[in-house]
C-alpha cells in the first residue's frame, strides 16, 4: 500500500465530517442523489479518466476540470463535450484549470497537519 492511501482516506473522511456534520447523512459511501468521496481511486493501480479525456456515452461528454465558481446547482455532465469544451476553454479566464498541477509543489506534510488539527 503506498503512502499516498491513508493520507486521501483522512482526507476524504475529514471534508465528509466537515462538509456533511449535522446533515443526518451518516455513511462515508451513501450515493443516491448524495456525494460519493472516492479515496479509493487514489490507489496504486486504479484507473481513472484523464482531464480532457472523451468518455465513452451518448452526446460524448468529456472528463472537464472546473472552477469552483461553476459548481453549482444544475451542473450536468451533459454540458461538457467534445463540441462545447473547446469554445469553452478559449474563453475560460485563467486559462486551462489543470495548469497548476505542473507547476505548484504542494506541501502535503503541512497540509496534513492542519487536516489532523481539525479532528482533534
């Protein structure tokens, strides 16, 4: 099991508490209209689709990193693809969401720290 494993589980377990306290939603997994935190996709071995990557159903929409400011109610999947993500990301401010992921050097030991802080 590689190290990455158990740091996403504390991770995912910590933002379900935080985000989901007092909401009577009470398993980790629950789906059905609910959010599913997946820290098991972050495993040695486990596939995933790329950013930007065609998925494989009908209107062939397209793996679409976001900003936060366009999550919100009435987000669809459907909203994203092979047609409309290209206009979208010419005219998207900042540029490509992903950029940072090549540049920025996160310090995970720090973050981790501050997640552990929260539940204590």
């Amino acid at each position: 099991m590689d190290a990455l494993y158990p740091w996403m589980h504390l991770v995912g377990r910590t933002l379900f508490a935080m985000i989901f306290a007092g909401s009577g939603i009470s398993h980790f997994t629950q789906r059905g209209g609910k959010v599913y935190v997946d820290y098991l996709q972050n495993h040695h071995g486990q596939l995933m689709a790329a950013p930007f990557s065609a998925r494989e159903k009908p209107g062939a929409t397209v793996s679409t990193p976001l900003l936060w400011n366009e999550v919100g109610e009435g987000l669809s999947i459907g909203d994203y693809t092979i047609e409309t993500v290209p206009p979208r990301m010419k005219t998207l401010e900042g540029g490509d969401p992903m950029a940072p992921v090549l540049t920025e050097s996160p310090d995970l030991i720090a973050a981790l720290e501050k997640l552990m802080a929260k539940v204590r």
